[in-house]
C-alpha cells in the first residue's frame, strides 16, 4: 500500500496518467476491510476518486462504531471526510431506527 501511496503522489505531481491510472485499478480491486478502509478513503478523498470514495463508505456503513473510531485515530483524515462517515452512519441509524418504528407499529 505504502508504494501505491507514493506512485499516486508522484505521478500526480507529474501528470503521468498511466501510472496515475494504475494506482486508482490497483486500490479499486483491493478487498476493503476494517484495517486498510482508511487509508484508502484518505488516497480517494485526496486525489477526488468518487467510485472509489464510494467503496470506501460502503465498508465503513457496514463497520461498527468502535472500530471507526479506532480507524479514523490512526489515519490523519480531513474533517469533511469525517463528517461524511458521520453523516453517513446517522442515515444509517435513523433508516433502522423507522423500520422499527414501522415494525412496532405494524405498518
């Protein structure tokens, strides 16, 4: 991971879009878990990869809270990044939390 992180910043920097390219297929097929998501998310927030941001918020929906958090303190993370797993965990919460509601009341 730590080489795909330094060929995305060089080849960023100097505009090689093959290498560039690469980069972004080689983070897209890599099996999201609780332990890379992170890393990923901050690369896709950084270089405005919107399929792969969306990889990554799908993994981290289905994430618990505990480990969220433990992930988010080891990755230096923007804070409309944290803000969209927030805002993304609430939506999640409060969809639950009416088919409950529909549930009790037999709707």
């Amino acid at each position: 991971m730590n080489n795909v992180q330094h060929l995305l910043k060089l080849s960023d920097e100097y505009q090689v879009k093959g290498i560039f390219e690469q980069c972004v297929k080689f983070l897209e097929h890599q099996p999201k878990t609780k332990e890379n998501v992170m890393t990923i998310l901050m690369l896709a927030s950084l270089y405005k990869i919107d399929n792969l941001l969306e990889s990554c918020y799908t993994t981290i929906r289905e994430m618990k809270r505990r480990s969220i958090l433990k992930a988010t303190q080891q990755q230096a993370l923007a804070q409309e990044t944290l803000q969209n797993i927030m805002s993304q965990r609430f939506e999640r919460l409060e969809t639950f939390l009416e088919s409950c509601i529909l549930n009790l009341l037999g709707l």
